[in-house]
C-alpha cells in the first residue's frame, strides 16, 4: 500500500508538468509526420512508415529516461526523500514507486505512434499489436537508465546525460535515421553492442510478421533493461545507508 502511494503521489508529479509531458509524447509524433512528408516527396525505404514507426518509437523513449532521471534527481536533493529513508519502503519499492507512473506514459507514446502510423496507411496487422508488446523491454529500459542516472547524479546532469547526449546516441546508433550498415566498420559494431538498435530491429521485424527475427535482438534489450533495474536498485540501497543525496 505504501508503495502504491509513493507511485500516486510520482504519477501527479510527472503530470504536474503538462507542457513537458506533452513534448515528450507529442515530439515523435511529430518526427513521424516529418519523415512521411519527406518520404511522399522523395521515397527512401528507410523511411517508409512501416521501419519509420517503429524505430520513431524506439527514439521518443529516450523522452522517458529524462522524466525518470529529472524526478528521482529533484526527490533526492529536497529533504523530501531524507524523510522517505525513515519509511519502511525498501529499494525495491522506491524504484517500483517511479517505475510505475512511468510505464504507462511510454507505452501511452508507443501506442500514439503506431496510432499516427494508421492515419497514415500503415495496415493494422497482428504485428503492429505484436510490436507494442515487443516495445515493453524497451520502456522498462530507458526507465531504468534514467532512474540510474538519476540516483547519482543531479537535475542539471540528468538533463545532459539524459537528455542531449542519450537522445542522440540512441538517435545515432538505433538505425533510426540512416542504416548503420552503410557506415560499417566500428561504428557498426558500437552499435551492436548497444541496445538501441537491437529494440529497433525487433520491433521492425514484429511490424514486418518476421517473428523469427526478433530474436536475438530481443534478448539484447531485456538483458540490458534487466541489469539498469538491477543497478539502479544496488545504488539507491547504497544511497539509503548512507543517508546522503
């Protein structure tokens, strides 16, 4: 009950802010438009809406990661989360808390892509269904990026790391913008060992009814979501022993 509570009052502190919450959801849907356009007047496969949507998708969480770092980030510098320490809530259910809130609002934005997708001839297929699903790891990935930056870092780091230098290193190595095959070499394999390109091709290859491809990449991002969760639980333990900021 307590950790649901701490969800609620997380919830109404994100919405507090509607503006930002409106850009970050409305921004990819509005690079999703763009492209279209783009693409109606000069056709580039990368850019058809069926490999557009998905990995427009993909990009616009990386959104999410600076709402979880700014609001864990501003809790711990406020005597608010110094009286939290003294609540019977552990870790766990301080990351669950933000967790929470959060995970509705990414796949909110997951869904209004595919959504704006439709209006613009994509055919509703078992696939696209499929790839929302697909997209579940990715959500619960960037939320824990931004909760691990968050517990160390301060609100104007969060806002570098989480918001310029994330969103155009997923921007860069997702395949998003440009196929990263076509730059090759060490570019390529940073890529690869990134879980950004990995949650674009696995919600492609959803999209697409390739359902035999979205393994391995899959594994990928569940493995790297799992281990931000995992860190980001381990420092803010540390974080509550020490009863520092």
């Amino acid at each position: 009950m307590k950790m649901r509570a701490f969800a609620s009052r997380n919830f109404k502190e994100i919405t507090r802010d509607k503006l930002t919450v409106f850009f970050g959801i409305g921004f990819p849907i509005l690079l999703i438009l763009l492209m279209s356009a783009i693409q109606a007047h000069i056709p580039v496969d990368l850019f058809a809406i069926e490999r557009l949507a998905p990995g427009v998708a993909v990009f616009g969480l990386s959104f999410i990661a600076l709402f979880s770092g700014l609001l864990i980030s501003k809790d711990r510098t406020t005597s608010f989360m110094m009286r939290l320490f003294t609540s019977p809530l552990t870790p766990f259910d301080f990351i669950a808390g933000y967790i929470l809130p959060l995970f509705p609002i990414s796949l909110l934005q997951s869904i209004l892509c595919f959504v704006v997708a439709f209006c613009l001839k994509m055919k509703l297929t078992a696939g696209v269904l499929l790839a929302i699903a697909v997209l579940i790891p990715t959500d619960i990935l960037f939320i824990g990026i931004g909760l691990l930056c968050g517990t160390f870092l301060n609100d104007k780091q969060v806002g570098g790391v989480c918001g310029a230098l994330l969103t155009n290193v997923c921007g860069w190595m997702s395949g998003t913008w440009f196929d990263i095959e076509l730059v090759g070499g060490g570019f390529k394999k940073a890529a690869e060992l990134l879980p950004f390109i990995h949650a674009v091709n696995a919600a492609r290859a959803a999209v697409a009814g390739n359902y035999g491809d979205i393994f391995p990449d899959l594994y990928w991002v569940v493995g790297y979501a799992a281990v931000m969760i995992v860190l980001a639980v381990f420092l803010f333990s540390r974080k509550m022993k020490n009863g520092s900021e």
